[in-house]
C-alpha cells in the first residue's frame, strides 16, 4: 500500500513540475514537458512491457492534462501511442536495452513531441501561442537533441524509483 501511494504522489508531482516549473521556467521551449512526459511513458513501457504499464501510462497521462489545462486525453493518447511504438519495434528488431535503444527511444520520443507540437494547437485552441502548425526548422533539431539527451536520463532515474519502489512491495520490506 505505501508504494502505491508513494507511485501516486510522484505522478501529481511529475505533473506539477512540468505543467507549472517546466512551461513557466522555459517559455520559450514549449516541448520540454512533453518530452519529460514521453519519456517516462516510453521508459515504463520498456521496462515492464506495453500492456502491463498501459495503464499507468494512461493515467500519467490523463493527470498530465489536467495539470496542464489542455485537452482531456491528448497527451494520455500521446503517450500509449509512444508507448506502443517503441515496445512494438523492441520486440520486431530485438534490440538490447543499450546505447541504441536509448538512442532509438529518444529519436522516438523527438518525433512524438514535434507531432504534439503541430496537433496540439489545434485541439487546444492554440494552446503554445503559436500558429497551428508553424514549427520551424531549429525547433525540430533542438526537439530529436533534447529527446535523445533527456531519454537516458530519464530512463536511469525512473529505473532507480521503481527499484526503490519494488523494495516497499516486498514482503519484508517492514
């Protein structure tokens, strides 16, 4: 039980930093939350597999929303769809959980976070202040490099909470 609440505080505090220290602190970066966000749901699809993080994935998501004042679901199926992606071709091409899965992950988590910049002005109402579909070319560079660079470490840190975590799912962890 104490994990359980211990997952739910983290997810509300995922969704507090990127919907309010993220966006606020980099205005002029609108993908960074969405890309912190993708690469959670993509590294817990990773590690546990598609169906069985699909539901945290899901509400991760639908959380993320509602912090972010955007449209209820967009970044829920933004998620489950990376989600799927990544763990569909990690099982098609075997790759190992290496440098080209990290590598592979993050160029994915970049591609999902240029396609939420261009869909989601126009389910949002023009959510980043910008025209839909407008995104130019040093937008897409600095998305596919921050998804390649924050995929690793978000990676790495979410692997170590859920071992942590996993410590308080034990039955003899008290």
């Amino acid at each position: 039980m104490n994990a359980f609440l211990i997952r739910i505080i983290l997810v509300v505090l995922l969704a507090l930093f990127g919907a309010s220290v993220l966006n606020v602190a980099y205005p002029d970066v609108p993908m960074l939350f969405p890309i912190v966000l993708f690469c959670v749901a993509v590294s817990l699809s990773l590690t546990h597999g598609f169906m069985r993080a699909l539901p945290a994935v899901i509400v991760i998501g639908l959380v993320c929303d509602i912090a972010s004042l955007g449209r209820l679901g967009l970044l829920a199926a933004f998620c489950a769809g990376l989600a799927y992606t990544v763990s569909f071709l990690s099982r098609r091409f075997a790759v190992e959980h290496g440098i080209m899965m990290h590598l592979s992950a993050g160029v994915i988590v970049g591609g999902g976070a240029l396609g939420f910049l261009m869909v989601a002005p126009w389910f949002d109402g023009n959510a980043f202040g910008r025209e839909p579909g407008i995104i130019s070319w040093g937008t897409v560079a600095v998305t596919f490099g921050i998804g390649i660079l924050m995929f690793p470490i978000i990676s790495v840190v979410l692997r170590r909470v859920e071992d942590w975590l996993a410590y308080f799912d034990s039955p003899n962890a008290f």
